[in-house]
C-alpha cells in the first residue's frame, strides 16, 4: 500500500530518515510524504490552471502574468495519475485551485475521477464563485465535498476595484445557492488589508449572524508582484481586537483544524477563522503539499525550491522513482518560512501561479 521499493537516494540524509521509517515494524504513514520533523503531509492542493477571469491586486501583478505554454502545463491524465499517487501514499484531503479552477473546462471530469480514489475523503474547490452558481449542481453531483468562495468585499464597488473586474453579485449568487444546496460549511475567503477593505471586518462578522457561513480572514501575504508591504497587513490580533470591541463574548472554538483559529459569536449561525500565516505561522502542523499547474511540487507556499513531477512523469519513470523524487523534496522541507520581512525580499512566484 504504502511506497516501499528502495531506489538510489537522491539526498543521502533523507534517504536515511526514509530507511528508518520503513524499518519500523508498523508504518503509520507514507515514509515519502513524511518530512525530517515528522510532519504528515495528507494534504495536496492542485493548481489546474494558471488562468483567471478575475485581475485580484494581492495575487495578480499590475502587468498580468506571462502564461505557460500549453504543452509544458500537465495535461488532465498527469494530473490524474499524480493524484492517485500521492492518495495511495495516504493523502486524504485535494484541493483544486489555480489560477480559477471553475474556468478549467474539465474539472468536472477531474471530479469525478479523484472521487473513485480510494482513500480519498474530501474534495474541495477554491473559487472566485464568478462561475459558480451555474456549475454548483453538477459539481454537488460530480462529488465535491468543500467549497471556499474569495469575496474581499461587501461593497460591489470596492470588490471590482480589488479584483480589477465586475461580479459582485454573480459571487453573492454562488454563495447563496451554495448555502442553497447544503455545502456546510461554506467557508468565505477575505484577504485583509489596509486602506482597503479593514473597515468591512465588522460587516463580515455580522453576516454570519443569519448564514451558516466560515468567514476566513486571511493575513495580506507576499508574493512577487503584489506590491506587499507591512503596513497594508492587518494582523490577527489587530483583527480580533476590533471584532471584540464589537462583540466582546467572541468565543474560541477548538476545531482541532490545522491553520485556522476559529472563533464565533454566541448565537449566530456561522463563525469565522483567521489564517495567520504572517503574524503566527503554523508550520509545526503543516500537512500541504502544492502541485503547479505546470507540475512542480511545492513543498512550501513560502518557499522557492520547487520540483519538477511533469519532467519526472514525462521521462517515463515509475512510481516508485516518482516516489523517491516526492520524498526527497518532503524531506527537505524547512522546519518553518523566514518569517514575513523575510519571504517578502525572497524570489517566488506570484499567487496566481502557486495555487493558494
Ligand atoms: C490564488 S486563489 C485561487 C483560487 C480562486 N481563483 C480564488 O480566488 O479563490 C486562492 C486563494 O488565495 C488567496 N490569496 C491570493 N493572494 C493572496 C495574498 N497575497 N495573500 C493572502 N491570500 C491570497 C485568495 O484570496 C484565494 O482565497
Ligand atoms: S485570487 Fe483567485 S480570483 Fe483573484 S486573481 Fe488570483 S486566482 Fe484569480
């Protein structure tokens, strides 16, 4: 079940570490996707393609992004036969994103196939919601589990401002019908930022008064081309501050979740999350592995060392040589990113090519 056939080693130390998890006599999780500090990697989002109908500020660079070439991007098989990979070694959780994964013409069929994975619990998707009120029942019946919505703002103005594009409304269509249909939760991504939308935290929180929604108030990251600086991120506590002016019996929930710290207002229907990765990253429990739309893995979303599987796949290697490459790059993961000031003078690719 689990990888077992020993190929040359590709770093001696982690080779090493591989040896000894494979000599105990009960093997908890695959060898390959655990790293030098035992962290379990049974999270894998997938970018499906690099392209967008929305122009997001925090994402997209003022000057668009040069695309890849359609042959060098993995076409739907590759990505299919990685998936199934990575699942057989005990990833448990997909999540399709992009670039916008919903513009991707056959991402139902990517669906409908990860859904035959044995092993496979959830399947989620990350979307603008521009296209999603349209495909929510086929999605529902292709077999997605979980669906985060990006809306930065409840003024339709300011959305089109911050995503260079008009839709307000088509995204607040897909998030009510996805409420609509039964999606619990349906979580909402809100990228906070100063000058921009810090003044509507109160607006969100109060949406989940009457909508089961998860609102995710998400820290402004860095990426090359977003014009990230200090002071436009709103921290956490900053956050939290504010809410509790509001509402001071704000109650922590233990969700026992890995990246989000949960909160909720007694008595509303929905609850919010923060994902601190500037202000308190959570590398100790980080459990994701990224693929690119053109195929690298990406062990770290911070980090710039990245590999490439669609060279690896396409030079006819086995699963087992796949394996080896998986595993040495998981091994090598650092132990945390460099902190923000750090990862926002490092060389890495814009958002839109990562895959949030
Ligand atoms: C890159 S997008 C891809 C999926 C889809 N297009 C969407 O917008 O939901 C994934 C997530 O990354 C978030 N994101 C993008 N750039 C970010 C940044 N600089 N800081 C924090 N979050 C960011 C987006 O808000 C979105 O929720
Ligand atoms: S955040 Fe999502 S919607 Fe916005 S530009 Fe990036 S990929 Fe597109």
């Amino acid at each position: 079940m689990y990888g077992q056939a020993v190929v040359q080693s590709h770093t001696v130390s982690v080779e090493c570490h591989k040896e000894k998890l494979r000599d105990d006599s009960i093997l908890p999780f695959s060898a390959f996707l655990t790293d030098n500090f035992g962290r379990r990697h049974s999270y894998l989002r997938i970018s499906l393609t690099e392209k967008c109908n929305l122009r997001c500020q925090y994402c997209m660079p003022d000057e668009g992004v040069k695309l890849t070439p359609r042959s060098q991007l993995l076409s739907t098989a590759e990505v299919l036969t990685l998936a199934r990979l990575f699942v057989r070694e005990g990833v448990e959780k997909i999540r399709l994103t992009g670039g916008e994964p919903l513009i991707k013409p056959d991402v139902l069929d990517v669906i409908k196939e990860l859904k035959k994975l044995e092993g496979l619990k959830t399947i989620a998707v990350t979307t603008n919601g521009m296209n999603l009120a349209r495909l929510l029942p086929k999605l529902k019946d292709a077999g997605l589990d979980l669906i985060n919505i990006s809306l930065d703002s409840l003024v339709p103005a300011k959305f089109e401002f911050i995503v260079r594009r008009k839709g307000f409304h088509k995204v607040m269509e897909g998030i009510e019908k996805a409420i609509e249909m039964g999606f619990n939760p349906v979580k909402v991504n809100c990228v906070v930022m100063r000058g921009l939308n810090e003044d509507e935290l109160l607006d969100f929180v109060a949406l989940t008064e009457k909508k089961p929604l998860d609102v995710r108030f998400i820290e402004y990251m860095p990426f090359d081309g977003n014009k990230w600086n200090f002071r436009k991120m709103v921290s956490y506590q900053e956050m939290l501050d504010l809410i509790r002016q509001q509402w001071p019996d704000l109650e922590r929930l233990e969700t026992g979740g890995t990246t989000a710290k949960t909160f909720k207002v007694p008595g509303f229907k929905g609850q919010m999350g923060f994902i601190t990765s500037m202000s308190e990253h959570f590398c100790g429990s980080c459990n994701r592995l990224r693929i690119t739309a053109d195929g690298n893995l990406k062990v770290c979303l911070f980090g710039n060392s990245e590999v490439s599987l669609r060279d690896v796949l396409r030079s006819g290697a086995s699963d087992e040589e796949l394996l080896q490459i998986i595993g040495a790059a998981v091994g090598n993961k650092k132990k945390q990113h460099a902190g923000m000031f750090n990862i926002s003078k490092m060389k890495n690719r814009p958002m839109i090519h990562i895959g949030g």
